[in-house]
C-alpha cells in the first residue's frame, strides 16, 4: 500500500481499538493505533499498534496490505 493511502486510512483511526492491519507477508496485527511517523529523516514511516497484551507492534508503512476498522459504525 502506498504510504499516502496508508496514511490517509489510518489518521481517522488514530486512537481506536479493534483496529487490524494485515502487512504483505500475511501477517495481522489487530489493536488500538498509538503512533504514526512519517517525517523523520532516515527512518521508514511507519504506525505503532497497541495489541491486546499491551505490547506495541511497530508496523513500517511499505508492509501494510490491507487495513480494517472492526468498530462498529454508529
């Protein structure tokens, strides 16, 4: 996924839980979205999901396939 759609996906979900981001190598992480960087010199953009142990999973933006909201719409 391009890092600008990933982006664009991601900033209304910045907070929530039951989040799921699924990266190319078919990983799935699913968690509340803590943390997303995308101008640090020398570094991959990446977003930092908070799983459900409370451990935080680093996710770089260039592995993210697919991202899904499992909130419910209200």
């Amino acid at each position: 996924m391009e890092i600008t759609k990933a982006l664009a996906a991601l900033q209304p979900l910045y907070g929530k839980d039951n989040v799921e981001i699924i990266t190319t190598d078919g990983r799935r992480v699913r968690g509340t979205v803590r943390s997303m960087k995308t101008t640090q010199a020398l570094t991959t953009p990446s977003v930092k999901m908070e799983i459900a142990n409370g451990q935080i999973v680093k996710i770089p933006f260039p592995t993210i396939a697919e991202i899904k909201d499992h909130n419910i719409a209200s």
